[in-house]
C-alpha cells in the first residue's frame, strides 16, 4: 500500500486543493501516470501517480483543500473496503502530522450561502432570496448567470401569471436563545400565504352583534337525540347559523359577492363555507347550493364535509367556490374573533361560544343563551350601514328560530 | 506588400522624431558605430552624425546622468540600455534624480530610456528580466510596454515628445515575430497617447488585463477558450504609468471576473496593484476571486524547459480562466 499525499509545491504553500481526480477507485494507475490535480497559492497542476497499482482509497475529494502531507488517497492491490472521503487521522508515516483541516461542507449544505460581492449586491438590488437559488458554481456558489437565470424566469413568470405579492418578511430564526426549527407543511404555508392575502386585498371590518339563541338551544336540545337516532346525523349549531345567513344574504346581496377588477360579481348561488379546524391547520369545505337544501340536508352535508375533512377526503371543488363563509371559534370559550376574509370573498361570519348570561327582557333579568356574532367584511364593497342591516337580519332570524328541523 | 516589425516600428519612431526635431538625440552602448546591439540604430550614425548618435561606455549611470544633463540644456536625449536588465545600474540616478528633478526644482527631464526586456529567447538571467516594477514604483517617471507595432512606433514617438522622464520599455520577443502591413502602420495613430489603455477583444466571462507581449498569450488562450464556450475580454494597458484604470474598471463592471497577466515575477507585480485597484472601486462587480497569472518568483531561468515553465503560457491562461470561468 501506498499513500498518496498532497504535495508540497512550493516553500510556503501550507495547503493545496484536489480539483481532479483522474482516476476512480479501482482503476489501474501506473507509476508517472497523472493521478489528480491540484491547485495551490502558486500553481496548479497534475501530480502523477507515485506507484503502480490499483487506486483503492480517495480519501480528499475533489474541491477539498487540506495541508501539504496530508494523504489524499491511497494505492493498493485491490479496493479498500471502507472508503471514506473526509480527512484522514494523522498518519504515522508523516511524523510531524498536519492539523486536521476543518471538515469542508458538501456542496449541498454550502448552496446558497457563498456568492460574490456582485451576485450579493444583485440579491439586494434585485430583492432575490439568495437562499432559494441553487447554485451552479464551484462548491454550490450562486453565480452571476445563476442570478440572471433566475431574474429571467421570474420575469415570464410574473408575466404569465398574475403577480404574486412577495411574502411577508419574515424575522430570520436567530441564534439568540433555543429554538427548534420546522419546515412549515404545505398547508401552513398555503393559509399563510392566503391569510397575509386577504390582509392585503380587503379593507377589513369587524362588527359585533350579540344574540339571543335561546330558542336554537332548546329546540337543539329536545331534538338532537332523536336527529341522530333516525337521521343518523348529530345536530350542531352550524345548520341553523347557516340558515340564518343564506336567508339574509338574499336580502343584502353585497354581501354575497366578489370584486374583480373594477367590477362587481354578484353571486346568485350561495355556496356556504364552514371553517373545520385539524391538526396542524384549517380548512373550509364549501356547502354548495346551500339554499336549495331543507334543514336535514344542509345539517347532513356540513356533517358529511367536517368528517372527511379531517380524514382528509376532501375533493378539490369541495373547498372551491365559496360565496360566504362562516366559521365557529367558540368551542374553545372565545367570546369573538375578527376572522379574516376568505378571498375572494367579501364577508366572513365568526360565531363565538353561546354561554347563559344575564340578560334584561322585558326590564326583567333574565336568564338566557347568548352568542356574540361577529362580522368581518371588505369596506371596499359593504358599507357599515349594509353590514349592521345584514347583521340586524341574522340576529333576528336565530332569535326568533320557527323553522320546524324535523 | 511591405512588412514593418515590431523593431522596424521603433527604429522609425526614432528616425522620424530625429528628422522633425533636431534636439533629438541618441546615447548607448555601439549605438552609433555597430548599430545597436538588436540594430536598432542601424544607419543612424551615417544620417545624423556622431554629435546626436553617441557611442557611449559601458557606464549606465554615466551616460543617464549625461542625458540628464542635457535635457537640462535644451536637448531631448533617448537613452538605449542594451539590455534593460542593466538599468540597474542606473537606478540611482533615474530614481533620485530624473525622477525628482520637476518635483525638486520645477525642471522638467524630458529623456526617453529604451531597451530591451523580458525572457522566452533563452538569455538567461541577466538579459531577460522585466524590470517595470522598480519604476512604476517611483512617482515622477512615465512607464510604458508597447505590444503591437503601431504602439511601437507611437508610444516611442509620444515618450520623445514627452516633457517627463519616460521607460520605455520594449519586449526583445516581439522584435522580430510581431509584424504588420506598412499601410496598416501608416493609417494608425501617428502618436499613441501615454495612459490609455486599449480592448482588444470583447468578451463577457472574464476579462484579462495584460500588455507586452504577454498580450498575445492572452489572445491565443482567447482561441481556445473560445471553443469551449469561455470569451474572454482581452485588455492591452500599453502604459503602466500612468495606468487607465478607468478601462479596467469599465470592463470589470461589464464582465464581473478578472485575471491580471504578465511576464515578469508574481510578488510586487503590476498583477497586485491592479488587484487591488480592482478590489477598492469594484468590490460590488466582482463574482468572482481576482486572479493572477504571472512568472513565478524566481530569477529567469536558463534552461530551456525551465524558462518555458517559467514564462506564463496560452495553457497556464486557459487553466486559470477555466477555473475562474466556473468559480
């Protein structure tokens, strides 16, 4: 066996780079054949093989730069069986050993994070994220062409489609203090790109109405045993809410619509969303034609799409298509939320806990079940006045529920 | 078709100033008799006489300090080292002297120092050195390497008429080898302007900043680079002092890498003061390291095979420009 070291090339070179091997483990190599290349301070070049034999060991790879003497393969008779390309331990043929050399980075973990001044400056001018390059340069480097490239790209993209508002910045994960560091999945990254979205399309309000469910919760209470006895579906609050708003929503129309462009879409079809919270996310099945449905196949269908929502059965066009939306915090024991607008949509319903509260009737205080409503809306198409009405008319309906539910 | 030589260029540059303008005169070793050592100056005894071609010792210092003290009377003396290499033995009276004169005293020293420089015609260590350093090193002398015939004949002109001290500096390899078309020396600038630098090829990898005769390694690696996709931008400085950096940099800021080739040896070269021009005023355009192509730090070898290793080569530039090219 003999070791091949690197070279010394010159009286003050400490350390040489492997930019080529020409060989591969297992090839012959004969004595004066060039072997690898190198290159130092000073020069660069070929370093011919200094034995006969097989190559059995690279033990410096190519792009790896280690001190003079260090051995950066070896040649035998036959492969050695472990062959690990990382630095060698200090060899005792070479007495005085040379410091081991810091491990040198893949050139996976390196992408991204070595450029030039110029491909930096770029970056900065160009707002690139250098991280989300990979890099075509030595070592992973991001180049100048890699930059172009990617300007390039992204000028077709942003011509095809719409433009896509950069995300948010984003404070980096600092090394102040323990974190852990996660990969968001990708429907965290979907809802935060839809929720700093809508913030940044509508013009958000939030009203508040509070309402007396009484006769909903009775009428749920004396019901819901036989409801999920003979219809085998259990009864929640979601189907009267539901009901409640597609019956105002065909009286404030605007609150059923979109805005595209300079125009105005009025929805003629109320195609309901109900927000069903997972594990690790959100998502909001859409009740389509919900209007057209009685009270047991609109309860059936929110059951249905809540279920298979969270055994992630869900086809695409059931969480497409939404005309209004509502959704439902108070399980938790919030009082209210401010949702915020699910786009295109104009308007967002959030029900917050029912809870008995004191509550004067009739210059008497009585004892009732109360809802807080809360009304996020897009003041670029409702006005206050329109938003309070449709409110007043939701309030209205859930408190004077007649609608026989079975 | 006549054919004009690189040494041709000089010789007519001189002839030609000497027939404009009678201050004009030449001091040397066999200048005038034996009609220089590279014959140079052959025929120009018989033209002008032995009192404007004067046949000098073996004494630089001597024969710098007598043109010295002519141009002081009214003279424009163009002095002509055998050798560049023995320069040395004026140094003193060029660094301290020439040099210092305007500075000092407000008195101009309007000579031309001329001779032959650089290796690869195996003259061994004392008759192949490139000895532009010292002087490009010493305020108050102009310093310039011509490359093409035209450069040869314009820059000497430009150096005559020159109201400073001027090195010029004239690469022996080139004297015979480098040739061009007499019509193409006649529609070229009659005098090159000292401190412009010239492009002489467009590229958009890497530009490679380079003159003497180093100029033509550059573009012979230009070539082959070119067939593997690698374009280089060749730049022909013509005058280290004073340098047009502006060119430089122009072409860094369009090109974004840069490898600084020359002939003479690494440590104190022009290389590193270009780096360093580079690294101040174009740090933001560089994607790549600055690179440097030069002779090693050694004496200019003797031996064939060692000189030819020595001396940069159109390999040594593709090497090089392939590694910066995929930094």
């Amino acid at each position: 066996m003999t070791d091949v070291i690197m070279p010394q090339m010159g009286e003050s070179i400490a350390e040489g780079t492997v930019t080529k091997w020409h060989k591969k483990v297992g090839d012959r190599v004969e004595r004066d054949e060039p072997l690898f290349e190198i290159s130092t301070d000073k020069v660069d070049t070929e370093i011919p093989s200094p034995t006969s034999g097989i190559l059995s060991e690279i033990r410096v790879g190519e792009g790896q730069t280690v001190p003079i003497n260090t051995v950066v393969g070896v040649i035998g008779e036959k492969v050695a069986e472990a062959r690990v390309e990382a630095p060698p331990p200090p060899s005792p043929a070479h007495p005085p050993a040379p410091p081991t050399p810091p491990p040198t980075p893949s050139a996976t973990s390196e992408r991204g994070h070595r450029s030039s001044p110029l491909v930096r400056r770029m970056a900065r001018e160009q707002k690139i994220d250098l991280l989300t390059l990979s890099g075509s340069g030595q070592g992973g480097r991001v180049t100048k062409q890699d930059v172009l490239k990617h300007l390039e790209s992204r000028a077709t993209a942003s011509s095809e489609a719409a433009e896509v508002p950069a995300p948010a910045p984003v404070a980096a994960a600092t090394s102040q203090g323990r974190v852990e560091i996660a990969p968001m999945s990708a429907i965290r990254k979907s809802i935060a790109e839809h929720m700093v979205q809508s913030r940044r399309t509508s013009a958000h309000v939030t009203t508040v109405f509070e309402a007396d469910v009484s006769r909903i919760v009775q009428a749920r209470e004396s019901l819901k045993g036989t409801f999920e006895k003979e219809e085998g579906v259990k009864l929640t609050y979601t189907p009267f809410l539901v009901r409640a708003v597609i019956a105002a929503l065909k009286s404030f129309p605007a609150l059923n619509a979109s805005i595209e462009g300079d125009r105005i879409l009025y929805r003629k079809d109320y195609n309901i969303g109900v927000a069903v919270s997972l594990e690790g996310g959100l998502i909001v099945p859409v009740v389509h034609h919900a209007d057209e449905k009685s009270f047991l196949g609109l309860a059936r269908a929110v059951s249905d799409l809540a279920e298979r929502a969270r055994g992630k059965k869900l086809k695409p066009e059931e969480v497409q298509g939404g005309t209004f939306t509502v959704t439902n915090p108070g399980p938790y024991g919030s009082l209210f939320g401010t949702p915020i607008i699910n786009q295109p949509q104009v308007a967002i319903l959030g029900v917050g806990g029912i809870h008995k509260r004191p509550v004067v009737v009739n210059d008497a205080i009585a004892v009732r079940s109360m809802v807080y409503l809360a009304l996020s809306f897009d003041h670029r198409l409702v006005d206050g006045a329109v938003a309070d009405q449709f409110m007043a008319d939701v309030k209205r309906r859930l408190e004077g529920w007649d609608e026989k539910i079975l | 078709m006549t054919e004009v030589t690189y040494l041709e260029a000089i010789r007519r540059a001189m002839w030609e100033e000497m027939e404009r303008d009678p201050r004009v005169i030449l001091l040397g070793e066999d200048v005038g008799l034996y009609g220089g050592a590279f014959k140079v100056t052959a025929g120009f005894l018989e033209r002008f006489g032995k009192d404007r071609i004067i046949d000098t010792p073996i004494s630089e210092e001597g024969y710098t300090g007598v043109a010295i003290g002519a141009s002081f009377n009214g003279l424009r003396p163009v002095v002509e080292y055998q050798f560049i290499d023995f320069i040395a033995n004026a140094f003193n009276m060029i660094t301290n002297f020439a040099a210092k004169s305007r500075y000092r005293w407000g008195a101009g020293v309007p000579i031309v120092m001329r001779g032959p420089a650089g290796g690869g015609v195996r003259a061994g260590p004392f008759h192949s050195q490139n000895p532009e350093m010292h002087f490009v090193h010493t305020p108050g002398i102009k310093v310039v390497a011509p490359a093409t015939v035209a450069d040869a004949r314009g820059l000497l002109k430009a150096a005559i008429r020159d109201e400073d001290p001027v090195l010029y500096l004239e690469h022996k390899k080139l004297y015979r080898h480098v040739k061009a078309s007499l019509a193409e020396l006649e529609s070229a600038e009659d005098v090159v302007p000292i401190g412009r630098a010239l492009v002489r090829r467009r590229g958009e990898d890497i530009v490679v900043v380079t003159y003497s005769a180093m100029l033509y390694v550059a573009l012979e690696a230009a070539e082959i680079l070119a067939k593997e996709g690698i374009e280089l931008e060749v730049i022909d400085l013509r005058s280290l002092v004073p340098l047009d950096k502006e060119c430089v940099l122009e072409s860094v800021r369009r090109v974004n890498k840069v490898m600084i080739l020359h002939e003479d040896t690494r440590t104190g070269g022009m290389a590193g003061e270009i780096a360093a021009i580079v690294a101040e005023e174009a740090f933001d355009d560089l994607d790549g390291p600055i690179v440097r192509v030069t002779a090693p730090d050694t004496p200019v070898p003797y031996a064939a095979a060692l000189e030819d290793a020595f001396i940069p080569r159109a390999e040594d530039v593709v090497r090089a420009a392939r590694r910066l090219a995929a930094y």
